[in-house]
C-alpha cells in the first residue's frame, strides 16, 4: 500500500501541488486523470523521491520514504517499477542492455542471469527477437512494450505508469491497458497510472483520482463513477482553463 499525505510541491513561485492526500491499494490499479499541466508527473515524481516535497509525507508499507536517507530508500527502490512519460528509453542501448541497465543497478547477477531475466521480460510483454534492436527501430506501442518489461525486471511491488496510452492507436492503447491490468495481479503489486485520456485506462482503475490545478478535484472507486455525473467532471476537468 502507498499513502500519501497533504503533498505540496512548487516551482520557483509556481505552486504545482498543493495539498494531496490519496491511499493506493495493493493488487489494483489506481488512476490519476487531470489535464496537461495538472501537476500529475509531479506528483508521481513525489512519490518515487524523483521531487522532493516542500511538505507532505508519502508511506510505502506504513514505512516514512519521505523520511528516508539516501541509502534507506534503496530497498524499497528496488521494489518500484515506473515506465516514464515517452518510455524514457536508452537511445544507445539495445532494447536488451536497456533492461540490463536496471538489473546493474540493483542485482549481484551474472551476465548471463541477467540476459535471461530481460528476455523472460521482453517476452511476458509479447516482444520477442527484439532484443538486439535498438530504440529508434520499434513502434511506439512497441516502445512502452520494452519501458514495461523494463519497469517489472525486478518483479516490482510498486509500478508506476505515466501517460502508458499516450501517441498509441486506441487498439494498441487496449492492449498496453490490458497488460498493466495483468501485470499488476500477477505481481500484486500497487500499479498508480497516470493519465489525460479519459477514455482509455478507465476500463482498469479501480480506485480513480482527478486532479486539477494541483488539487483533487475527485476521488473515487469505478462504480462510484458510474453513478456521478462523467460528463460533468470530463468537462470540469479538460474544458476550464488550467
Ligand atoms: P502534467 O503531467 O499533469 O501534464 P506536470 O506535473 O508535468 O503536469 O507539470 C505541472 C506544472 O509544473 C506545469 O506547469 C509545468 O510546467 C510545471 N513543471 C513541471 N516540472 C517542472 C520543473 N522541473 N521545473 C519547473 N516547472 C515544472
Ligand atoms: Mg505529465
């Protein structure tokens, strides 16, 4: 479980963040919806520790990350799977050494472990024989595919996905949810996605958070959604200048 606790972050005078609290459960996908400039990279940003936060506090397991040092936190980084915003891709790198990159990081395995853990990777994501080829040579769907297979190669407890649907046709977009949705019972892990598209990634949150202009404007399980008024907060949320 991940809970966060009256976040507040700005930029210079910019105040980007200003006072979220939300609780993400285990084994389900959480979703924050707001339009472009809300503050949703900034607040998934917040909760890995990429931000730091004026105030607020963000538990991971009950356990203060927030309060954390440098080294106290590399265990539970360990644990966080995030596919960026643009997939976030080495362009110099082969698909291969850019899911080897992650396993350097955190694990003592052997070289050859470490091939056979990113190919185990690349095919749970249906990319097989991509492995030598490089970020420049595959789709944008693709692209997301192989920031996945990145995000789960430490079979993470935690994933984070921001805009996993976007530059996507709507069947590929299906296909990307799909796979989150999977990924996230296999592994039972608390899965927050962020997105703008209202339409997509709906079908897989079951927790939904909208937030606008830095705060949260609704919160709610999917069913409570089928009995608020979506239009209305669609056009609340997307129409009114940000
Ligand atoms: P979203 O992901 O919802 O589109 P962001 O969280 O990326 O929104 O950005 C929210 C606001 O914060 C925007 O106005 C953006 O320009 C500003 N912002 C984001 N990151 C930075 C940064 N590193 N420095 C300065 N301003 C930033
Ligand atoms: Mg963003």
């Amino acid at each position: 479980m991940i809970e966060v606790q009256d976040i507040h972050k700005s930029f210079g005078d910019k105040k980007v963040l200003t006072g979220i609290d939300a609780i993400f459960e285990p084994g389900k996908v959480s979703l924050i919806i707001g339009g472009s400039g809300s503050g949703k990279s900034t607040l998934l940003k917040c909760i890995v520790g990429l931000h730091r936060p004026e105030q607020g506090r963000v538990f991971f397991n009950k356990q203060e990350f927030t309060a954390m040092d440098f080294e106290e936190k590399v265990p539970i980084r360990k644990e966080i799977g995030m596919l960026f915003q643009n997939s976030a891709l080495f362009d110099s790198m082969t698909v291969e050494q850019n899911i080897i990159f992650t396993l350097d990081m955190f694990t003592e395995m052997s070289k050859s472990e470490k091939r056979d853990r990113a190919n185990f990777c690349l095919e749970r994501v249906n990319l097989m024989n991509t492995n030598k080829l490089y970020p420049s040579e595959l789709s944008g769907g693709m692209k997301k595919r192989v920031g996945i297979a990145r995000a789960i190669a430490m079979s993470p407890k935690y994933l984070f996905c921001d805009e996993p649907n976007s530059g996507l046709d709507p069947a590929t977009s299906i296909l990307i949810d799909e796979l989150i949705l999977e990924l996230t019972q296999e592994y039972e892990c608390t899965t927050v996605v962020v997105t703008h598209d209202m339409n997509s990634v709906m079908g897989i949150g079951e927790y939904i958070m909208f937030l606008h202009k830095g705060q949260k404007f609704w919160e709610g399980s999917n069913q409570d959604m089928l009995h608020s008024d979506v239009q209305e907060l669609n056009d609340f949320v997307f129409a009114s200048p940000l």
